[in-house]
C-alpha cells in the first residue's frame, strides 16, 4: 500500500519533469513545476507513514509510551514545502503575465532574446 | 640592509642592469647573426643599446584619443614585471630571492609584458592596435598552453617522485641527477620549449602581433621615444629571460659557484639556445598567418610537450 | 655623459619611415635595394620603421600629388622631434617629368623643410646610403642644437 | 550574548525586509536608513564573532527557543555557526553591506525601489541563515527564500532586455534544484529520523552508506550543484546575472553561488563525509574543471560586458569546485580562498558594469569604447578587478589560483596511474583557463575602456561617489587579500578548513560532549599553509619594488609632452597632425575592432567548439531543462555505479 505512495509520487515527478523538459509552452511548464512538487510532497508524507498508526495530535498530558502514530515531523515539512510551492507557482505566474505582455507569446521557443 | 640587498638584486644582479645588458647584447648577437647569415655585415653589436639610448632621447607624444596614464604606465609595468622575473630565475646555483623561485609565479609574471603591450596597444585608441591586440592575444593562449605543460613536465622529471613547482629545487635535482636534457623522455618538452621561445618573444616567424609591414607594428603604432625604448627594452629582456629560464629548465646543475663567472656562462649559454632557436629559425621562415600560429602551437607544440608529460609520469 | 651618450646614439640609429608621394617606384626598389646584402645599409643601424611614430628619418619619394599632399602633411607632422625629412630621387625635387600636370601639387620644399636631398632618376643606391648618412650626423647635430636651445 | 548572535544577524535582515516594506513606501531616507541599518548591523554582528570561532576556535551552537535534544534525540532547529560557516557568513555580510550601498544611486532611477530593497534583504537573509543553519530543512527553506528572492531581483527591471525570459528560467531550473533538495533531505531523514545536521553526520558515519544514502547524497548535491551554478546548470545563471541590476548580479555572484558552494561542501565533508571516497573526489574535480573550462570558452564567446563577466563567475565557481574535490587541507583552504576572492574581484567587475550602465546606458561591448577618458576611476578600478580575476600577481586572484594548481599537482603526484594523469590535466586545464581568462578581459577593456570613444558616449560622466566608495574598498580588499596570504590563512582560511575536516566538534557543541566520538573515527590534521614558497611574497622587496616603480612613472610622466586626452570625440575629430591618431595618412575617424571580433585567430579554428557552445546556451528553457534532468540522471547513475 505504501508502495503504491511511492510508484505514484515518481511518476508525478516523473511527469512533472516531463512536462518541464517537453512542453513549449509557459504555462504548462509552471504546471510541472508544481506537480513535480506534489509529487515530493507526496513522497515526504509516505516517508512519515506508519501503517495503522493514528494522527499525531495529542497534549503533553496524554501521551504516553504504548502509543502508534505516524511520524508528525513530515507532516510539518510537507506543510512548509506546499507553502513554499504555492508561492513559488504565484511567482511564476506573475512572470508568466509579464512574460506575455512584452514578448505576445507563450511559446518557449519565441522567448530567447538572450542566447549564445 | 636587508633592503639595501633587496634593492640591489633588484636594480643590478640580476636584475635591471644585468638583465638589460645581457638581453641587449643576445638582441644585437641576433641582429647580427642574422645579417651574416644573410651575407650581410650587420649592425655592430651594440645596435640595440644604441636604438634604444637613441629613443630615450626622442621626443614622446601622447595621442590626444588616448587614455594617458595607461598609455604611459603599460611599458613602465611590462619592464618591472620582467624585472622581478629576471630575478626569480637562477643563475645556476644562484638565486636571489633565496632560492624560493615557482614556476607558476614566472608563468603569470610572463604574461604581464605582454598583458602590457596589449592595454598600451588599446590605451593608444589606434585601430591598428587593435588589429595588434587581437592577434598579440591569440598568439599568447597559443604558447601558454604548452608552455604550462612543458613547466609540469620538468616539474614532474625533477620532483623525484613527486612533482614540484620550485625553480630552485629543479636546478637542485639536475645538480644531483645531470641536466634534465640528458634525459630522453624530457627532449619533446625541450623541443616544445624551443619552439615557445620565439613566439614568447615575439620573433620573425611569429611576430604576426607586430607586423610592422601589415598593421604598423600593432600595439606599439602610437608608441614614440622613452616609452618606446622600454618596451624595447622588454623584449631584449625577454629574450634573455626565456633563454635563461630554459637553461634553467634543461641544463642547469653544473656552474663554478663564482656568482660572476657563472652570470657571464649563462649570458654565453643563454646566446647558444637564441640562435639556434630564435635567429636561424628567424633567418629562414616567413612569418605565419595568425590562424596557423594558433594551430601549430596547439596540434603540434603541444602535443610535443604532452608526449614528455606522460612520459616523464611514465618512466618517473 | 648620459647626454653624451644619448646624441651618440642618435647618429648610429636612424631609423627611416618612407613615404610614397606619387612615386614611380623606382626609387623606392632603390632604397629597399640599399638594405639587401649587397649595399647593407642595416650595418650604420638603419632600420625601417612600421610606422612615424618609429621614425627618425622620413624618406618622401614622388613629385607630391594633389592626392597625397595631404596624407604627407599629416604624416610628417605625426614624426616625433628630432627628424630629419630626406627627399628621394629628382621628383619631390623638382617633378622631374611630372612637372605641369594637373595632379602634381609638387614639388616637396613647398611644403616642409627639407634637410636633405637626394638626387638623381633613379639615385644610385651608394648615392641613398651617402644621403641618409649624412641625415643621421644631422640627426645628431638637431638634438645638440635643440639641448642648446 | 555570543549565541545569540548568529540569529540576530539573520533577523536583522528579514525584520529589515518587514520594516522597508511597511515603512519604507514613501520615503526614500528611511528606506536607506532601514537597509544601511540592517546591513551594517548584521556585518557587525558577524565581525563579532571572528574572536570566538576564528581565533578561539570555538563553535557557536543554538537552539531556537531554547529547545535542547532530548533523549539523543535533535527536536529544535539549531543553528551552528563553526569557522567555515562564519567564513561564508562574513562573505554575505560583508557583499551586502557594500552592495547596499551601491544600491542607494544605482537603483535610485528605477520605480518601486523599496520592493527592490524588501527583496534585496530577503535574499541576504535567506543566503545567511542558509550558511549558518544546522538544520537541513531549514537550509531547505532558506534555499527557497533566496531563489525566490533572486528571480524576483532578476526580473526587477521588467523593462530590461530580456530579464523576464532569464528570471522565468532561473525558476524552472532552479525549482528542479530545489526539489531536488527537498527529495534529498526526506531522504536523508527516512535514513536517521533526524534533521539535524550533526546528527545526521554522526548517525550516517555509523551507518555506514546504504543505497537510500547515496540516492539522497545524490539528490542533494545535484541541488546544490544547480545552486552554485556548476555546468550544466549553468545557463540561467548566465542569464540572471547579465539581465539583473548589477547589484544584485554582485550579490549573485558574491553570495549567492558561493551558497550552494557551501551547501556543497557541508554535504560532501560534514553530513555525508563521503570525501574519502576516490569517485566522488573524481566526479567533483571533474565537474568542476568542465565547468571552468565552458565557463571561460563561453565568455569568449560573448559581447555583452555582463553576460561575459557571469560566464566567468560560473568559470571561477569551477576553480572552487575543483579545489573542493581534491578533499585535501590545501585544496579546501585554496577553494575557500578563491571563493573569497572570487566575491571580491567579481563583485568589483559587476559594480564596474552596473557604472558603465548606468553611465553610459548599456554593456553591449560592440557599441561601447574609449570609456576610460570620461570614466577614469572607473577603469582603474576596473584594471584591478581585471588583473586579480587573470591572476595577475600581486592581485588575490594569483594568490588563491596558485593554492590551487599546489593543491592540484600534489594531489596527481600523490594519485597513482589513471588519477594522477587526470589531476595533472585539471592542473593544466587551470593555467589554460587562467590565460583565457585575461584573454576575454583584454577584450573587455579593449572594447569598454579603451580603444576609441563612439560620439554617442561623449556626454558620459563617471560614476557618482556613492557608486564609487565600494568600488574603491573592494578594489582595495582585492589588493590586500593577495598581499597578505600569510594572516588571512592563518586566521581564516586554516580554521575553515580544519572545521570542513574535523567535525567531531561540531557535532559535540550540537548534541553534547562525547555524542561524537561514539560514532566518529580519528581528527583529521590540517597541515600548515605555506605562502612563503610561493616565492614573491616578500614584503621588502615589494617596497623596494614599488619604489621603483613609482620613479619610473614620474620620469615617464614627466618626459613626454602631448595633447591631454580629456577632449570630446567630436574635437578630437579635429585634432589633426601631431596629436592625431596615426591612421596611414588619412584622416583618422572612428573605426574600432569590434569587441565580438577580437580573437578570430581562435575562434577561427575553434569554431566547431564555439558552435557547440552556441547551441548548448540556446536560450529555449526547456533545452536548460533537459541539461538540467540529465545532468542530474548521469550524476545519479554515476554515484549508483561508483559508490
């Protein structure tokens, strides 16, 4: 089951970096972009699982040591990590914006003035 | 003291005054060969001296397009720098900075003469020493490639086992071992070396940097009187610093160990490799287009030197 | 004696820059004549410049042409002190044939002092080394002259 | 209070970020007085901390609120602050401080300057909490602070040429990199459920390298790789530092490479401890020489002045890298050396190009020309970054580079059969690169300083004082840093190194004495740095030396007349006869070779390589993507095979 996590967290980065190599157009690579950060996301959270363990949300007072949960440091990454995702997806579109306003196009291979 | 020592290394043996000599006498040695290797009479002896005493005395003008001061500091730096090389080259056993002499040191100090030929050149604001400049350059990085190589290869021969970088213990180790010319696998590297000297030094076959008939002498088209001499008076210099530095490389390890003796044998030894590598060569051969220069010095010097490298790593 | 030194060398290093103004080319094969092996001018030091700048001697050959009147001008003028101007052959002297035709603007001493002249269609190369030899004693004999002054 | 410090000094940034961005909209004063607050603040606090990690040796260990491992186990983020970390974060303080004040007349003509300045301490904090963070997320996330604030800085001057295309591509390839960073550090952490990077470097010593190391080790040094920009990651730095505002191109260069430099040599020395292994030593010199080599070739290549002087900031990272790898104490010190001087002369070159844009209004070296008339300061200062850069003695650029060849040639007579022949190539690789170095600066003061002025640059003025005072101290630490070798290494560059190899310490001051040793086998000895064999480094006959020079100038000077050059072109037009330009008679005019043009001889018969290099930087994001993947895959598979 937990195999499942990781097969599916390589094809999305798999995928993403497909998107990001192959596809000419802006947009669409801003998209690999994020899916290849789903897929490390995905990947970090499956790191952090315990088959049968419970959600990690407790007070000092009840915890104690015949408890099962899964690991909650990943948890904390992944929610950094999907910040940190989201942000970088606003910056990129707000390039993007620029990008078609002063070159009138979304084409990959049209937005080279600087080569050589 | 100390200073006072230090000065006079610098400004006398063997630095400034000697290495001017001695590089103003090979410059006239090799006017002259050259001129009687032609059936000619030849300059007397003494001609470069008189060139350049002659230029000190000329009036000196500055271009109004160009930027003054690196107009005028370029030959100041080329000379100094030569200079200090001068004296980090043994003179057999001897050397003046305490026997503390690096090979790299004198590689990166050789390419300021030319480094200020070259701001002097584009400093002038003249398009012919742009022409100069191009070419000056692309003459330089086709010689430094296998001057390093042959310097690594003497540096491993001479490293006993390991590999140095020090002039001083180069000389040490053929003071041991006999010249490293003796030794088969390093006649490529000595080979490549003879060939470097001459474009080093800017001489007929290689002098596309300074063809006078083609683009007014290059870098120098602006240059006039004191300026001028001492750029001449850096290539007499380099002359006998390239020479010098190949006996250094090849065949040291002998000497009287009477300082002043010694200095007149490397003048005489140092006259030997000039003629048989820059002024026969300079007698003979046209000069070379600067694409051909380029590709000479890569396919063929070089490959000369690395044959000596990996034999020197093989053998050693 | 570093003076001294300095006007000595000034007569045995002249160092020549030629100017064609206008030439036939015959003096000008007789000047390269005069540096081959048979007349050797290189054995009294002279040398021939790549540029004015280089130059001590200016050798002009050619009735000065309304063409090169003015790149002659500037190149004597762009010749650092002391020079010496030499005239080759008979046409910078007086056009010699050319004289009258519509293209000549000659002959030299119209415009610039010329301290030397040599003569002849063509000079013989003994006649150019005697010329220029003189111009390097006058060489020397300028920088005296202008250290007095 | 020591302790304290190193978080102050991030913070310092980011609360100046905050303060510029809610207070700094309206007034420019305050905007200054927030960022010359924060900057100065943070360097001070950095200098602080010389005396205790540089000359006591101690290391600074700090836990965030205060929390402690518990149980053996790192629960806190920690920061940790040993001489290699300091020494970078002296670099960033020190960048930003000078930088801050160029910023101040540079950016002055540009709109929406305290964006400019939120983002410009952004990216110092991000880069500084990076090198001194003990915790692997952490440098994750700081990691991302800084890309993010790069591309933003690189796209600041939206109506540039081309300086959207170049950030939207230092973002596709970046956040690669990055991932590629997160994917490790997960990795790592499923290895030793830690995050802490001692731990993680004693726990891994123990465990020895399991497939999921390698494969994390893997990931996280492709990511760094991409951070420091070595080849073939390296076309959008080319890009970012030529289109951003050279300010913030120096700070690329000065900081923000020299980060994922650090990033890398943390791994490899200090997380990993993988150095001992021949392969990845191999992979490392090896990156690193290709990268100085296409670095060099490429600025060849160029005509824009920035563009030029970004290729051989990716040049000089190779140096670094290379220096790295030979994972001995000479190599590290030689690689830390010229990683500093590297922020120096290359932080000089880029404010140069930022005057002589913002002078002469652009840095295409085919139109520009004879600037040293209008600009004189500017071109000296220039020559120095020029000389130092070429390793030109007695500049820094000659000191570092020469630790480096040492380091190199010890390392192939060290080496035996196949390694030594490859390190004696790096070698000669080295000097090449060193010579076309000065080639391509030649070219650069040829075609923008000297050679002759265009009409169109006649109005130009030089670079206002504010442009200038940072100019000048860079240029003077240029000078400095090659004149004194001697206390710089033993002060700085020894220390740093001894903390890259012995990291028994560093993992004690984190998780508690003797938590090391457990784990850990012997200290490594750092050999003493001997400059004295380099030969010229004698301080009497430099002034003897400078004497003289200083007599030869003056009666240079003072024998040679002629027209002073500070004319306009259009009078020089004028100047006719003695003065003008030698030009074969005529009348001399403006004809200049073209900056592109100035080595034929070797593009000429280079020019199947040089072709290769054009298409290599094809400009199309996608093409930078696929270098980037399988770059990344060929390193990947390299260190499945050798390790």
């Amino acid at each position: 089951m937990i195999l499942t996590n990781y097969v599916c967290s390589i094809l999305l980065i798999a995928l993403g970096l497909y998107c990001v190599v192959c596809k000419r157009n802006v947009f669409k690579i801003v998209i690999g972009m994020g899916v290849i950060d789903y897929g490390v996301n995905l990947l970090i959270v499956s790191i952090g699982f315990n088959p049968g363990g419970s959600a990690p949300i407790f007070t000092a007072r009840e915890l104690s040591h015949d408890m099962f949960f899964v690991d909650p440091v990943p948890q904390a990454l992944t929610l950094t990590s999907i910040v940190i995702g989201a942000c970088v997806t606003a910056m990129a579109m707000a390039i993007v914006i620029k990008l078609k306003q002063k070159y009138g196009t979304l084409d990959t291979e049209k937005i080279r003035r600087i080569h050589g | 003291m100390d200073i006072l020592m230090k000065a006079l290394y610098l400004l006398i043996f063997p630095g400034l005054l000697y290495c001017s000599v001695a590089g103003l006498l090979l410059a006239g040695i090799d006017r002259k060969v050259v001129a009687r290797m032609q059936k000619r009479i030849g300059p007397p002896l003494l001609q470069p001296a008189y060139d350049f005493f002659k230029l000190l005395g000329k009036e000196t003008i500055v271009p109004a397009a160009a930027a003054r001061r690196t107009f005028l500091a370029a030959p100041v730096i080329g000379l100094v720098s030569l200079v200090v090389t001068a004296v980090l080259v043994p003179v057999f056993g001897f050397s003046a900075f305490g026997g503390v002499a690096d090979v790299v040191v004198i590689l990166y100090l050789l390419t300021i003469p030319a480094v200020a030929i070259i701001m002097g050149g584009a400093a002038s604001g003249s398009p012919y020493a742009g022409v100069g400049i191009s070419r000056e350059m692309v003459t330089m990085m086709a010689y430094e490639l296998p001057l390093v190589i042959v310097l690594l290869a003497v540096g491993k021969a001479a490293g006993d086992g390991g590999v140095t970088f020090s002039l001083s213990k180069i000389v040490e180790y053929q003071q041991a071992n006999g010249p490293l010319i003796t030794h088969w696998t390093m006649w490529p590297a000595a080979l490549a070396m003879l060939l470097v000297i001459p474009a080093e030094i800017g001489s007929h076959p290689f002098d596309v940097a300074e063809a006078e008939t083609e683009i007014c002498e290059g870098a120098l088209v602006e240059y006039s009187g004191a300026p001028l001499a001492l750029f001449k008076l850096s290539s007499a210099i380099k002359l006998y610093i390239m020479t010098a530095l190949f006996s250094c490389l090849f065949l040291s390890g002998w000497g009287t160990g009477i300082v002043a003796v010694d200095a007149l044998i490397l003048v005489a030894v140092c006259a030997v490799i000039m003629l048989i590598c820059v002024s026969l060569v300079r007698a003979v051969c046209a000069r070379l287009k600067v694409e051909i220069l380029f590709r000479f010095y890569w396919r063929v010097v070089a490959v000369l030197a690395a044959i000596s490298l990996i034999l020197a790593w093989l053998v050693g | 004696m570093f003076k001294k030194l300095i006007d000595n060398s000034t007569a045995k290093s002249p160092w020549i820059y030629h100017i064609n103004a206008g030439s036939c080319n015959g003096c000008d094969i007789e000047l390269v004549a005069v540096l081959t092996p048979r007349y050797d001018a290189e054995r009294f030091g002279f040398k021939l410049a790549g540029t004015p700048r280089h130059a001590d001697i200016v050798v002009v050959s050619g009735p000065v042409t309304s063409q090169s009147k003015e790149r002659l001008i500037r190149t004597l003028e762009q010749v650092p002190e002391p020079r010496v101007i030499v005239s080759l052959g008979s046409c910078p002297r007086s056009c010699n044939v050319f004289k009258g035709s519509y293209s000549v603007e000659g002959p030299l001493d119209k415009f610039c002092h010329v301290d030397i002249s040599v003569a002849g269609c063509a000079p013989k190369p003994e006649a150019i080394v005697l010329g220029l030899a003189q111009a390097a004693q006058l060489l020397k004999q300028k920088r005296e002259e202008a250290a007095q002054k | 209070m020591i302790q304290h410090l190193p978080i102050l000094a991030i913070m310092t940034y980011f609360l100046g970020a905050f303060l510029t961005t809610l207070l700094g909209h309206n007034s420019k004063s305050v905007r200054w007085f927030l960022v010359m607050l924060a900057s100065v603040a943070s360097f001070v606090m950095m200098c602080l901390l010389i005396k205790p990690i540089f000359l006591d040796g101690g290391i600074i260990g700090y836990w965030m609120g205060g929390r402690a491992p518990e149980a053996g186990y790192a629960i806190g983020i920690g920061l940790e602050v040993d001489a290699l970390s300091l020494f970078f974060g002296l670099l960033v303080t020190f960048t930003v401080l000078l930088s801050a004040v160029y910023s101040i007349k540079y950016i002055s003509r540009d709109d929406a300057q305290d964006k400019y300045y939120t983002l410009f301490l952004m990216l110092a904090g991000g880069v500084l909490g990076l090198v001194l963070s003990g915790d692997l997320f952490n440098i994750f996330i700081m990691v991302e602070i800084m890309t993010f604030a790069a591309v933003a800085l690189t796209a600041y001057r939206n109506w540039a040429e081309g300086s959207l295309e170049s950030a939207f591509k230092y973002l596709a390839v970046g956040s690669i990199g990055s991932s590629m960073i997160l994917a490790g550090t997960i990795m790592v952490y499923s290895q030793v459920h830690t995050l802490n990077l001692a731990q993680i470097s004693a726990l891994l010593a123990g465990q020895g390298l399991t497939n999921t190391t390698v494969f994390a080790f893997a990931l996280l040094f492709i990511g760094f790789g991409v951070k420091a920009f070595i080849v073939p990651f390296h076309p959008i730095a080319a890009d970012a530092y030529m289109t951003a505002p050279a300010s913030i191109s120096m700070v690329f260069s000065g900081m923000v490479n020299k980060a994922g430099v650090y990033g890398m040599i943390r791994l490899v020395y200090v997380v990993f401890q993988i150095m001992d292994v021949k392969s990845v030593n191999y992979l490392i010199v090896l990156l690193g020489t290709i990268t100085m080599f296409i670095g060099v070739t490429s600025a060849l290549n160029q005509h824009d002045f920035k563009r030029l002087l970004a290729f051989h900031s990716i040049s000089q990272i190779g140096y670094v890298i290379t220096a790295i790898g030979l994972a001995t104490s000479l190599g590290i010190a030689g690689g830390l050396y010229h990683a500093m001087n590297h922020t120096l002369f290359k932080g000089l070159l880029f404010l140069c190009a930022g005057a002589v844009f913002y002078s002469a209004g652009t840095t295409d070296l085919d139109r520009l020309g004879g600037l040293a008339k209008r600009m004189p300061q500017t071109a000296a200062i220039f020559l120095v970054g020029a000389a130092a850069i070429s390793g030109i003695p007695p500049f820094n650029g000659f000191a570092s580079k020469w630790v480096i060849y040492q380091a190199c040639y010890e390392a192939a007579a060290a080496a035996s059969g196949f390694a030594s022949i490859f390190y004696a190539v790096v070698t000669i690789v080295g000097l090449l690169v060193s010579v076309m170095t000065l080639a391509s600066f030649v070219k650069v003061s040829q075609s923008v300083f000297f050679g002759q002025l265009p009409d169109e640059f006649d109005e130009v003025k030089e670079a206002p004082l504010l442009m200038r005072i940072p100019m000048w101290i860079m240029a003077a630490c240029c000078l400095l840093a090659g004149l004194l070798p001697g206390p710089l290494s033993r002060f700085a560059l020894q220390p740093a190194a001894a903390a890259t190899l012995n990291i028994k310490g560093y993992i004690d001051t984190m998780m508690g004495g003797g938590y090391a040793a457990s784990q850990m086998g012997d200290v490594t000895p750092v050999a003493e740095l001997d400059f004295s064999t380099i030969g010229y480094w004698q301080p009497v006959a430099w002034l003897v030396l400078f004497v003289i020079i200083m007599a030869a100038v003056l009666i240079v000077a003072l024998g040679s007349q002629g027209a002073r050059g500070n004319k306009r072109s259009t009078e020089l037009e004028k100047v006719d006869g003695k003065y003008a330009t030698f030009f074969g008679g005529e009348h001399s005019t403006y004809s200049m070779v073209g900056g592109s043009d100035l080595f034929w001889g070797l593009r000429y018969n280079l020019r199947h390589y040089f072709g290769f290099l054009s298409d290599m930087h094809s400009g199309v994001v996608n093409d930078y993507a696929l270098w980037a993947v399988t770059a990344a895959a060929g390193i990947i598979l390299y260190m499945f095979l050798f390790l």
